[in-house]
C-alpha cells in the first residue's frame, strides 16, 4: 500500500506541475519572465539576445512577488475584461440549451430503441468525431444561407445542437433499469411525466457531469469564432489568449489564471457531481 | 441491474415493428417527439453540411460542379502529404488511445485500494481539463525547449540533449499531453463502473477460491466492457482534438512526425482547394465508421456473453 501511495503523490505531482507552474508564474514581474523564458519566445535572436538568457529556467517561486501583471490585466486594459464577457457569453447559452435539447434527445433515444434509432444514435457518433476543419467550411455556408453570419447565432445554435452531450447523456441514461419507467406508467404517468419526474431526478448527476465538460469544450474553442466572427470585437478570451502567446509572454500567465477561474469554480462546485454522479445509482438499484 | 438492460435490448432490436404491441408502438411514437427537436437541429447543422462535402468531394470544383465522381478520392489518395498525414494521424491514436484506456482503467484499480486522500487524488487528476490551451502550450513548451528542463533531466540520465519538437520523439510529447488532459476524466468513468460490479459475484468467487487475477480478467473486465467501449471512443474524440495544441506549438508545417491529417485539412481549407478538402473528410469518415462499428459489435459480443452467464 506505501509504495502505490507513493506512486500516486508523484504521478500527481507531475499531473499538478503544469497548473501550479502557470499560477506562480503570474505573481512574476515582467523582467523576471523575460529572463527566465526569454529564450523560449525569442523568435528572432538579434541585438536584445545578450539580456536574454540562454537557459530556461523552470521556476516556480518568484524573486519579488509582483502584481503588475494582475494590474496590467484587469485595470489598465479593459479589453481583457472584455473578451471575458464575450466568453460568457458565448459559451452559457450553449451550455444551457445544448443540455436543453440533450436531455429530451436522450430520453428519446433510452425510451425506445428500434433499430432506425440505432442508426441514428449510431451516426451521431459519427458526426461527433467529424474534426473541426471538414465541418468548418458547410458551418460557414449554412450560417452565411441563414443569414446568421458574423453574429453569436452562428456560434450559439451549432453548438445548442451539437450531438455531444446527446451521446453522453444518452450512455448514462441507459443504465436506468426500464422498470422505473415501467412502473409509472402503470401508475398513470404520461411520457412526460415520466421524463419530468422519474428520467430528470435520476440524471442529476450525469447532467452536472456533462454540463461541466460541454462547457470546458466550448470554453477552449478556438477556431469557430474565427472563422464565424469576423467582428474581433465579439472573440472570447480563448481565441485571445491564444493570440498574446506570440507577444506579452508576461501577461498571458495573469490572463490564464484569470481564465482558470470559472472552470476552477464550476469544478469545485461540480466536482462531487462529476465523480458520485456518474454512477447513476444513487438509492436506487436494480 | 445490467441483464435487465441488456435482456430488452436484444428483444427490441431482433423483434421489429411487425411484433410490438400497441403500448410500445405509442411509446415509440411519444418518445419521437422527444427526439424531434435535436433531431432537425442536427440534420441542419450537421447532416445538411455533411452532404455539402460528400457533393464537393465529387465535383472537380466549387464552381463549375462538373462531376467527376471518384477523381477525387484517387488523387488524395496519392498525395503524399495525405498520406504522411493518415500514417501520422493512425500512428497517434493506435498508442494515445489503448494507452490512454490502460492506464485511466489502472489509476481507478488503484484508488479503488484503501488509500489515503483518496478523493484528494481524483481532483487533482482531474485538474489539467481546466488549463487552458493557451497556457498548456506555453507550459509545454518551456518544458520541452532545447535548453529546457526535461533535455536537463535527460543529461542527468546521461543521454544528450533532444530538440524535442523536430525529432523523432516529437510524437511522444504529443502522446504525453494526452495522456496528461485525458486521464482524469476516464479514470472517473472507470471508478464509477467499477463500483457498479455487483459484490455478491466477487464474494462469490472468492468463496469458490478464485485467484485475484481471475476476479479481475473474468468478472471485473466483463462488466467494464461497456464503459471501455465508451471510454475509447470518447478518447478517439479527444484525439483528434490534440491538433489544436500541436497547432498552437508547432504551426501549419510542423516537423514530419507531427503532422497529421487535421494540418492537412487545414492546409487544403486554406488554399480554398475544397474538393480536396471534402474527400479527404470523407475517406476519414468511412475510416471512422469501420472503426467504431468494430468497437460496438465487439461489445455486443461480450454483452450476450455475459447474459448467457
């Protein structure tokens, strides 16, 4: 038991390492980043190369704890603040109507299971795992064709109906045994009251779980608005953050700690969701 | 709990419409309804798109619309770079994928021990889903520069120094990262099912003097292997979401080991050569769907296994 325990702190650690490396970081002056990674960004190594040093040192605690990159962030650019909103934006309706539309997918997909409804479910498999880059182009055409283009429907409502979550949910939901269902109905209870009363209740967890890693998907997105949003002015803070890593190397660590926080936070409220919700079988067995 | 599901399964699936009673023919209907609204938003925005790339992959371009039904295909097929970007791209996900599985599936075995902080463990496996790209590329590549701490530690060993993005290695970091995101949330899956194996078979077995490894491999495998078919695909979709990262690390034309089909695709979107682009989408689907239809008769395989047993 010691040595897998002490297996697990080290794996961990190395697991941990990146996060708390980008925390630290961000307490850092700006001269103190430079020194310490300039190497690594360095793109062109021309007359600045002797204030640069030639190792790249992996630190953790800063020399002189600094909140300038904080200060830069938050006060002296709004636009940082900004492409937060922006972000929130994007992604909480997705979030909210994709589980929407997902939860009554699923339902449908557990009730009955013919087999036109397994090819279905089957090809929404299919669609799921289809990478961005071949979608990206019909996307483009069908919001150009609804005239949706450049506005946040164009983002909004293929990710309200992306089959992701109907594929997760519909995994989860059909661990409930059929007899539940079965059971209301010889009660008396209409399909939707069955939905309502008997399906939702019991999916609490796994929808929590889903709700956490839908909006880790979309918090991260990258190349939909790019090519969705031409307006810069309406891009969340991924696709920002993803452009300072070129230039300000000292802010990108405060704007990645800053991005940290809803995810750490829908995390810490999600987490115990995320791990005793998946097993759906809380009181109830088979 | 788990027979019961399966029993219905095969009974709805082998006895279609012509012997279903009039209560199951309502609820087929009712529960169509259901289904509608996510239904008619995917055949919009996916199905509809879809079968904009399966016309374009047969026109000889986005123009004339002359067809030219197969030419296509052939030509991606000879391209060197498709076919650098498919080897790469199989390459990648045959490792990431089983040992992304493998090891998710050991990490839940091993918090299934008694071990202190045990739920201080699953969080902090959990942790690198929050990272944002952004940052994890940064990370990375501090980590991996030429004169970064990983080449230190392959000093330390005694090996000379790698540069690691342009080196035969590359694929490992690619692989390492993940590893590194992925783990986390498998490994919750798996400790979900595996307190879902019933104890009174294990119990039982024990009584019957079976050995560990029989518990495991007869009765603890057998009733994960639908969240192992569920766990490889979700992993199949992840890994082919790594190209954003390798994107950001490396950019359009990365090292040859690192270049998978997805910079091909964004390649050819890039040079609006679409016909190329559509092809190339759709010999990765039909690639897709053999793949998955294997991972689910495999598992439908075992399934009825287990409800004979």
């Amino acid at each position: 038991m010691g040595i897998l325990t002490a297996f697990l702190v080290i794996f961990t650690t190395i697991f941990v390492i990146p996060i708390v490396f980008t925390i630290c970081n961000s307490f850092m002056g700006k001269a103190e980043i430079a020194s310490n990674y300039g190497m690594v960004f360095s793109t062109s190594a021309t007359g600045a190369k002797q204030f640069i040093s030639e190792v790249v040192n992996l630190k953790f605690i800063p020399d002189k704890v600094s909140f300038s990159q904080y200060i830069t962030v938050l006060l002296k650019s709004p636009d940082y603040l900004f492409k937060f909103w922006n972000s929130v934006i994007l992604v909480v309706p997705i979030v909210i109507f994709q589980l929407a539309v997902a939860c009554l997918a699923s339902y449908g997909f557990t009730r009955y299971r013919g087999r036109l409804r397994e090819i279905i479910f089957f090809s929404y498999i299919i669609l799921m795992l289809m990478p961005y880059q071949v979608t990206l182009v019909p996307n483009f055409l069908v919001a150009k064709w609804l005239h949706i283009l450049d506005t946040r429907w164009a983002i909004w409502l293929p990710g309200i109906f992306s089959p992701y979550a109907v594929f997760l949910l519909t995994k989860f939901m059909r661990r409930i045994p059929v007899s539940m269902f079965e059971a209301a109905k010889i009660d008396g209870a209409g399909e939707w009251q069955i939905f309502q009363k008997i399906c939702m209740p019991l999916c609490k967890g796994a929808l929590a779980s889903v709700a956490i890693l839908v909006f880790i998907d979309y918090w991260n997105m990258v190349e939909q608005p790019l090519v969705l949003l031409s307006d810069e002015q309406m891009h969340p803070l991924s696709v920002f953050l993803s452009k300072i890593n070129a230039g300000e190397v000292g802010l990108a660590f405060a704007v990645a700690t800053i991005y940290m926080i809803p995810t750490l936070l829908v995390f810490l409220y999600g987490e115990e969701y995320l791990v005793e919700g998946i097993s759906y079988q809380g009181g109830i067995k088979g | 709990m788990k027979k019961v599901v399966l029993r219905r399964k095969k009974k709805r699936v082998q006895a279609p419409a012509s012997r279903s009673t009039i209560g199951e023919r309502v609820i087929k209907r009712k529960s169509a309804l259901f289904l509608a609204p996510s239904f008619l938003g995917v055949l919009l925005f996916f199905v509809l798109p879809f079968g904009v790339v399966g016309f374009y992959s047969m026109v000889n371009n986005p123009v004339q619309h002359k067809f030219v039904f197969l030419d296509n295909f052939i030509y991606v097929g000879k391209n060197a770079a498709f076919r650098l970007a498919a080897a790469n791209t199989l390459k990648f996900s045959l490792v990431a994928v089983p040992l992304v599985v493998v090891l998710s599936m050991m990490m839940a075995f091993a918090l299934e021990q008694a071990i202190p902080w045990k739920s201080r463990f699953r969080t902090l496996l959990l942790s690198p889903m929050m990272v944002p790209i952004a940052s994890v590329v940064l990370i990375w590549k501090v980590l991996f520069h030429y004169n970064g701490v990983v080449n230190e530690f392959v000093q330390l060993l005694g090996g000379g120094k790698i540069d690691w993005f342009k080196s035969d290695y590359a694929q490992i970091i690619l692989v390492l990262l993940f590893i590194w995101k992925n783990l986390g949330y498998n490994m919750i899956l798996f400790i979900a099912a595996i307190s879902n194996v019933p104890k009174e078979i294990i119990e039982v077995a024990q009584l019957e003097s079976a050995k560990g490894w029989q518990i495991f491999f007869f009765i603890k495998l057998r009733y994960l292997s639908s969240t192992i078919l569920f766990v490889t695909i979700l992993s199949l979709i992840n890994s082919f979401k790594v190209f954003r990262e390798v994107y950001m690390l490396t950019g359009d034309y990365p090292y040859d080991s690192l270049y998978l089909l997805q910079h091909f695709m964004n390649n050819t979107f890039r040079s609006l050569d679409y016909q190329k682009l559509s092809a190339a989408a759709i010999i990765m689907c039909l690639f897709m769907i053999v793949i998955i239809g294997i991972l689910f008769m495999t598992e439908n395989y075992f399934g009825k296994d287990m409800e004979d047993a």
